[in-house]
C-alpha cells in the first residue's frame, strides 16, 4: 500500500499531526505506521552559501571583486541540522512513498523554506506533491487542511517571491556591507572608538528602520520649545449642586479683540505670560453668558481584530515587552491551539471564517473571564450578521485572516506564564468585541462669551458601554475620546470618536452634566477663575519596540508623493514574520539601544554612525518609499504580474549601479565632520534630552572577529 509522506516545519507540529492521524511508529527523524510517514524540519534546512564558496578569492572583502553578482546562485545544507535534512530528502526519495504533503508553516517563510529543499535535493519523479495551507493547529482545521491540500504548483509564485527576497537580502547585504566596509570601515571604527574592527552591517529592511529612528532622534535633538500661554476660564452654572467648575478655553476668533493678532501663538494661545495677563484684566468682574449650545451623541465602534503589528505595538505599551517576545508568545498560543495563525498583516476575519464564528465563540464559554459575554453574545446572536460588518473583508486578506481565539486548547492555559495569559485574554477581548455595539456617548458644545471674547467647552459622558464593557472602560471619569480606552490602538479609531477635533472633551459627573445639558442660550454662568495655562510645544516622540513595529507596516503611508503612496498602499517594510527579528538585530548589534524597562529605542554611536555612511553613499536605503517598492515588487512576483527574472534583473541594476558610486566616492572628510557633530551627545552613558525622556545610547565597543564579518554581510 502505497504511503503519504507529511513535512512539517518543526518536530512540535509533527507531534500533532500524528496525534491527530493515530501515527505513533517512532523513529530517528520521522513517525510512520502503514499509512503516513510523518518528518519535519527545524526551520531552513537549506541556505544560500558564502561568496568563497563561489571562489576562493571572495573570503578576502576588497571593492575590486564587487559586485558580486552571481549567475546562479549557490545552496547548501546547514551543517547543524544535516542529520535531519539527510531524512527529509531519504523520504522525497522512497518508492513505497507516492504523495508528499507540504505542511510548514501556511506563510512565505513557510514556503521559501520548502522550495529551498526541493530546488537542492529535488523530489521523486512521479511524487504527488500537495501544500496543506492551516490558519491553527486544531484537529479540525488540519484534518480540513490535509482534505483539502492543493497542488503545490499552485503556490510556485508565492514561493518564487520568497526566493526573490532572500536573494535581494543576499545581494544588497553582501556587496552594499563590503562595499561600505572596505570604504568606510576604519574610519567609523577610529571615530567610534571600538575596541577591534567591527564591520559595516547595511541591510534593504534593517538600515531603512535605523534610519527612521536615527532620523527621529535628531528631530528631538534639534527641536526647540516654544512657549505659549492660554486663558482658561472656571465656569459654575447656577443650580449646580457641587463645587466643580465647567472649563472653557478662550480663543481668538472672529470679533475678538485678537482676532489674527501678531501676539497670538496660535487662535488659543499667545507668545507671552503679559498679553494673557492683560486678557484676563479686561476680563475681570464680568459675567459669562451662554451664546449657543450644541447637544448631540456619538458612536465609537469596536477597532479592528488583531494582526500581528497590532498586538506587538499593544503589548508593547501595556506589558512592556519586547515585539519578539510578543511574537514568541503568540506562537506558543498558536501552538498549543488556542488562537489561530500569527504572522499575519490582516485585521478582518474572511467569509468563510464568518460562517463559522460561533465555534470560536462557543468554545470559550469555559474561559471565565470570558464566559458573561460569550452567553451574552451567543442569546442575543449578534455573531450571525458579522460577515456584513467592516469586520469581515475578503479582499484584505492575503495569506490568514486576523488573530483570534480558536475556542480550543483551554487546557493548556495554566501551563503558559502570566504574560502569556494576558496576551490571551488581550485577544479574546478584542475578539469578542466586535459582537457588542458601539460604545454611545452623550455630548454638549458650549460658547460662552465674556464682553466680545468668545469662551469654548466639549463635554461627553457615556451613555451606553457598548463593546467597552467587554474591552474595559476608560480608567477615571474622564471618558475623554483622547483617553483610550482598553482595546483602542490606531488613529483611525482615534478620529472616529473625534479624538482629532479641536477641543478637548471633558468628562465629568452624571449630575452636573444634567445641569449642562439644561443650559439655555443666554443663560448666566458665573465666572469662578481665569487662569493662565503655560504650555510648550512637544517634540516628536521616541519610537519604542511597539511604535517603530507599526511604522514599519505603514511604511508606505510616509511617501509623500501621493501617486506614488496610492500606488504602494498597504506595503511595508519587512514582514509580519521579519520585523520583531530585524529590530532585535538591530540591537544585538549595538546600532540601537533598547531601554527594556520602558521599550523606548534610541541609536548608538556606531549605529547614528553608520547612518551617516549610508546618508553619504546610499541615500536611498534609508528611505521608506524604497523599501515599501521593493516590498510591492515581491507582492507582484506572488500575484504573478511580474516574472522573478523581471524583479531580478531590476535588483541586479540597482545594486551594481550603487556599488559602482560607492567604489568611485571620495566623501571621506565629509563623513568625518559628521561623525565629530554626533559624537558629544554620547559622552555620556545616559542622558536626559529636554521634553524627550532618558536615553540609553552608549559609546558601542561592540567587537565582530574577522571570521564574523561574512555573516555581518550576508545576514542583513
């Protein structure tokens, strides 16, 4: 009887898939019975070799041998794990094998891995070969991925896209590092103060996020605060049985005495203490009168489910931990069944999952924090018109649909640590949300005038919990829309509550908002106090570990050129897969530093360094717009409407184009008066920056040994 062979990407999952398909013959390397013969990977079992491979001379980085661009580029077995590469390809190769089931990871990771071992050591002439494609690890949905497995021909350009990028990563890495490295090496080393020579690292994803937060730390470095002062008055409405005030913010609009003033800092405030001092002079003693009053309510939806940026930016501000912890942990839940596929971009679950959503809601009717609203949902059966909502879109799916809980592997919730039972809970909640309405709140817009100057007041309190009551409510009485609550995270939630208006609303209690919202135009409101409100203008904030993760996914909303943003929309840079790596490589090579208390990133002074070295040969790599068409390039590779030898001859141009500069460049002075300008903000192990927080940066005495640097080159 002929046997079907089943590939996994790690022994983890062949566990399961034996389990699940009662296989229990164990053997070194596979588990077969009469039926299946079940082997697995332990991630790449394959990889791109070294440029001396090629040819002896390479082990030597010298710019005359560059660019390295071979004509077919070399593979081979990585030493470590070539005991279990040996019985993958033994069982590609068996005669009594007729089927082979392609069961790594449903991704384009998943993917390059099982075309690198197919292209090296090639398959059995007349294997049926067939990709089993799972969003979780449930009996149900592997069983459903092994029935409905389609031919592996099927996804050749998805794999073709994810050889494509390892060798555009290979390709820039290995000649952009030399390159630079040979150019520039000694005399950023010397500038840095290292201890021993520490090669040039340059990588497409790596040195565009080096720049973005390099960028960003001198935008701090060089704001400069402004001062400002506002006129904020305390207002008490007659009938109001509390001692709270109602505060209104002046603002210099048409009629005022102000009005476009060259005082004015802006509309609401002016450059100097003595101007709103004056204000309040000619204010003083003078009654408030109601000018017109606006009541009305607001709705404020659920955000969307997860992806994987999502819940690492969330985790990151909650939690403090790092995106590759988070990711770490949200593969463990993934593992032991409880929440579906994680390296995913999208938010919305597809029609089919719609379908079938009361599983997924059943099946955590014996979480108990969850169990209220899983009965709730359930009675009332809001789940049964989800797929009409903006919750469920085919078209935003690539690979998976969005995080979410399985209803399954519960068991196992008392084997994971505390964080990752909180990473859980993170995701039922916002999971279940979407099944509860919008959270409603009950607004008043008040005018107030004092003499011709014009007073001005938003107020909201919640009317109506809405999902809130499964995500948590905003801590305090402040129901201010620019106080998140539990679950909130991107802006576009953010400016459908009208977070993005001009005025903050204030939240206050249910008695006193009665006594507002019965105001009348022309009604009297007794001023209590005219304060003066000194403010500065802010810089930008410092990226953390969550924040830059976001920035890399909407990378291409940074592209100015609006044709051109339109264009590469919804790319990124890196992947949902890469990200969390790329930044933790970033740090463990001391180009950035992460404070892991606060998750706050700051460069170093190599890192701010070899910023300036690409800013004076390679201005692109740090450029955004680049890397997201690059990324866009590989999407049109795995939707076939550009060949691989297409993408591959514009990669071959670009990168001996930028080599060909680097070699003919002589910036070196240039570079080394921007070195001397970086390097006092380094003196210092930490330093505080006005307006901006600690940093952590540090002289980097980062040491790479010579037998390193190939890989510093190639792993970029």
């Amino acid at each position: 009887m002929a046997k079907s062979l089943i590939i996994t990407e790690k022994p983890s999952v062949a566990q399961e898939f034996a389990r699940i398909l009662g296989v229990s013959g164990r053997n070194d390397g596979y588990i077969e019975n009469d039926k299946y013969v079940i082997t697995w990977c332990v991630g790449h079992l394959v990889e791109m070799v070294y440029p001396e491979e090629y040819d002896e001379k390479y082990k030597r980085w010298r710019l005359e041998d560059l660019p390295f661009l071979p004509e077919e580029y070399k593979y081979n077995v990585i030493p470590n794990v070539s005991k279990q590469y040996d019985t993958v390809h033994r069982m590609l190769f068996r005669e009594d094998i007729e089927t082979v089931y392609w069961a790594g990871d449903a991704g384009k990771e998943g993917q390059t891995i099982e075309e690198n071992i197919r292209r090296f050591g090639g398959v059995r002439p007349g294997m049926k070969e067939l990709r089993v494609w799972i969003d979780s690890q449930t009996e149900e949905e592997i069983l459903r991925g092994i029935r409905e497995a389609k031919p592996m021909a099927e996804y050749d350009n998805l794999a073709k896209s994810g050889i494509m990028r390892t060798i555009e990563d290979y390709a820039m890495g290995i000649n952009f590092s030399r390159a630079m490295s040979v150019k520039y090496g000694k005399l950023l080393n010397d500038a840095a103060a290292t201890k021993s020579y520490t090669a040039i690292a340059v990588g497409r994803v790596m040195t565009c996020v080096l720049g973005m937060v390099v960028i960003r730390e001198r935008e701090i470095r060089n704001f400069a605060e402004t001062p400002f002062y506002r006129v904020v008055g305390g207002f008490l409405p007659e009938g109001a049985e509390t001692e709270e005030t109602v505060t209104a913010e002046w603002k210099a609009v048409n009629g005022s005495k102000y009005f476009e003033s060259p005082l004015l800092y802006k509309e609401n405030g002016f450059k100097k203490r003595e101007s709103a001092e004056n204000l309040i002079g000619e204010l003083d003693g003078k009654q408030a009168v109601v000018k017109s009053l606006e009541r009305g309510t607001s709705r404020k939806k659920a955000p969307l489910l997860f992806n994987l940026a999502e819940l690492q930016a969330e985790c990151s501000k909650r939690y403090k931990i790092s995106p590759d912890e988070t990711l770490r942990i949200v593969q463990e839940l993934y593992e032991k069944k409880m929440t579906t596929y994680p390296r995913t971009d999208a938010r919305v679950l597809s029609t089919a999952v719609a379908k079938e959503i009361h599983k997924n809601i059943g099946g955590l009717r014996s979480y108990a924090l969850a169990t209220p609203f899983v009965k709730e949902v359930l009675e009332q059966g809001t789940y049964k018109n989800i797929a009409k909502t903006r919750y469920v879109n085919d078209k935003q799916i690539t690979d998976h649909y969005a995080i979410i809980p399985t209803g399954q592997g519960l068991n196992a919730l008392s084997s994971v640590a505390p964080t990752a039972h909180r990473v859980y809970d993170l995701i039922v909640r916002r999971f279940l949300s979407i099944f509860y309405p919008p959270a409603v709140y009950q607004k008043v817009a008040i005018v107030s005038s004092i003499k011709e100057e014009r007073f001005f007041s938003n107020f909201k309190v919640l009317a109506e919990e809405g999902y809130l009551k499964v995500a948590g409510v905003p801590k305090g009485r402040n129901t201010s829309a620019k106080g998140k609550p539990e679950g909130s995270m991107k802006e576009e939630e953010e400016k459908e509550s009208g977070a993005d208006g001009a005025e903050e609303e204030q939240g206050l209690d249910t008695a006193l908002f009665e006594v507002i919202k019965s105001l009348k135009k022309g009604a009297v409101l007794p001023v209590r106090a005219l304060n003066i409100k000194e403010g500065e203008t802010s810089p930008p904030k410092r990226y953390n570990s969550g924040s830059i993760i976001l920035a890399m996914e909407n990378a291409g909303q940074l592209i100015e050129d609006e044709e051109l943003r339109a264009q590469i929309k919804g790319s990124g840079i890196g992947t949902s897969a890469t990200r969390a790596e790329i930044l933790k490589k970033l740090i463990n090579i001391k180009y950035l530093s992460l404070n892991k208390k606060t998750q706050v990133i700051t460069p170093t002074l190599q890192g701010e360094m070899v910023y300036d070295v690409v800013d004076h040969s390679i201005k692109s790599l740090l450029n955004p717009e680049l890397t997201a068409s690059w990324e866009k390039g590989l999407t049109y590779v795995a939707e076939g409407s550009i060949t691989s030898e297409e993408y591959m001859g514009k990669l071959e141009n670009f990168v001996t184009r930028h080599t060909v500069n680097v070699k003919q460049m002589r910036n070196q002075f240039q570079l080394k008066s921007s070195f001397d300008a970086s390097a006092p903000y380094y003196k210092k192990a930490s330093s505080t920056r006005s307006g901006a927080g600690k940093s952590t940066s540090s002289r980097s005495s980062s040491a790479k040994s010579s037998s390193n640097r190939k890989k510093t080159a190639q792993n970029t």
